[in-house]
C-alpha cells in the first residue's frame, strides 16, 4: 500500500498533544475532520493506532509499532522535500546567459556587474552562440537569455529588453577615398560590393547590408565570410566592404581596415532577449539590471 504521509502527520499530531481537539487546532482542521482521517489510516492498515477512551489519547501497541518506522519515514520525506527546495532556490540564482563574440563587450561587464551589486548570490554561466542560434538557443532553453543583434525574424514568445543603441559603420580598407571621412551616408556606399555570409540567414545579411538601400539601387554582394577575422581580412584586401555595428570598431583592430560612422541609417540595438513567460527571480533580476544600466548611462550623458 502507498503510505499518505499527510495522514501520518497528523496521527503524531494527536499522540503529540494526547488530544483530538488540540491537535485538530494544531493542524487547523476541525475535530470530527482529523478523527475521520485517523479512522481512514487505520483501516488502511487494517489495526487501530490510538486507543480513544484513554485520557489522553495514547497510541495502541500497533500505534506505537508503527509510529516508530512512521516517524523515520516522515523526517527523511521532510529531508527529501527540504533538499529539493534547497536545489530551487541555488538554481532561482543561476542562469545561463547567450552571447556572441565581440558584440557585447562592455555592455556585457556592466549589466553582470549591476546583477552582482543587486543580487550577490547570484551566479551566471556565460555561453558563446554563434549568429544563427542567437535567438533560438533562448526558445529552446539551451540558455535563459542573451545579449542579441537585429534582425530578429521571429520574436513571438520572447522579451527584448535594449541595453544600449549603438551607431552603425562602414568597414572600409585603408586608403579608400571614404576613409578619412568623420562620417558618410549610405548613399555614397551604393557602388561598393558588400560581403555577404552564405551560411547566415539571408535576412540577417540584407539587415547589415542596409539592403534594400534608401535610394533603390540593389546592393552587389562579393566574398562570403563566416567570422569577424575573415571579415576584417576580405576588408582589408579591398575585395568589399562591410557594414557593421560600432561595437565591432571598439573590439577589433585591423591595420588594414578603418571604420567610419554612417549618420543616416537606424542604430543597432543590443538587446537582453528572454522568454516571455519567463519570471524567475535572476531572470527578472538581469531585466532589472538592464533597465538600471540603460538609466546610468542616459544620465552619464
């Protein structure tokens, strides 16, 4: 037979307090309840537990038999349901967190560094994504959230909470004759070829390409690059251009490859992504620091 163990406590309630009525108050239910419940184990068990007529109540020597082994088995469930609550709550302050190579940066130190400050507990495991599992590593819980970067074609089910807009740059070689420029339009980058990535979602390069372009003309498209390094190098061997975010021009250094702002064309957002419905303390802590990181810097300025 499975042993109710709600029952068994409130057998030791009544051998406890020697009472029906106090040990009804003591598990707040009312006198005639608990003795139907006693009643109930015992025929479970098919022997009687207490002995009724006595004043107090005593345990019969079946009860007492039983009480013995009932108690060892309530305080190792007691110890089980205590050992699982304890595992809740260390695994309520950690979290896996996504990101992708050099598009954090900064941003990345200080959002963990205001968790730190507001949740000292917590503790969060760092996970490095390639592009295309930016936003699929969060839907299918491989991580709790990511730092992430447009476009993002689906955002159904998730949360993006922004940490910083960053201006967006032309990636041009040296020497080009945009190149000692303090800033250009995207029109003036018509003519040039634009790596592309054949590995990558088609959105997402046409997204970076600024591709369909403002004035109508269609972007030509060169050598197919998968990395940042090989991006820098086809730049460098004016084989084509790139556009990209400003976090790439503060992470990387090329001799060959200079970056110049572009003053006409949206700012790319880094974005905190979670799931929706997700409201777990440390993942309502990082939105949380997030939020109060996005303020500091807004009254830095």
């Amino acid at each position: 037979m499975d042993l109710n163990l709600r029952l068994v406590r409130r057998l030791i309630a009544v051998v406890d307090e020697g009472h029906f009525g106090r040990a009804a108050d003591r598990s707040f239910i009312s006198t005639p309840a608990l003795s139907q419940q006693i009643r109930k184990l015992e025929q479970s068990l098919g022997v009687d537990l207490v002995d009724r007529t006595s004043h107090p109540v005593v345990p019969t020597e079946a009860g007492r038999a039983f009480l013995t082994d009932a108690r060892l088995a309530l305080n190792a469930a007691d110890r089980a349901v205590a050992s699982a609550e304890a595992f809740r709550r260390r695994a309520a302050s950690s979290a896996r967190l996504g990101f992708m190579t050099a598009s954090t940066g900064i941003h990345l130190r200080e959002v963990l560094d205001e968790l730190q400050r507001t949740m000292p507990s917590a503790t969060v495991q760092l996970l490095e994504l390639p592009w295309p599992r930016q936003i699929s590593a969060v839907r299918e819980r491989q991580v709790d959230a990511a730092l992430v970067r447009p476009p993002v074609t689906d955002t159904s089910g998730l949360r993006f909470d922004v940490v910083v807009q960053e201006g967006r740059v032309a990636a041009l070689p040296t020497g080009h004759p945009l190149a000692a420029r303090t800033s250009i339009g995207i029109g003036e980058l018509d003519d040039e070829l634009h790596v592309a990535d054949d590995e990558a979602d088609p959105a997402w390069v046409r997204w970076w390409a600024c591709d369909p372009r403002p004035g109508g003309k269609p972007v030509r498209y060169g050598p197919s690059v998968q990395t940042m390094d090989e991006l820098l190098e086809v730049v460098a061997a004016r084989q084509a251009m790139a556009i990209t975010g400003q976090f790439v021009a503060d992470a990387y250094r090329n001799p060959g490859v200079v970056f110049v702002p572009i003053e006409d064309i949206d700012p790319c957002p880094l974005s905190l992504c979670t799931r929706a419905d997700d409201f777990s303390p440390l993942v309502n802590a990082l939105r949380r620091a997030v939020a109060s990181v996005r303020t500091g810097r807004r009254e830095a300025r």
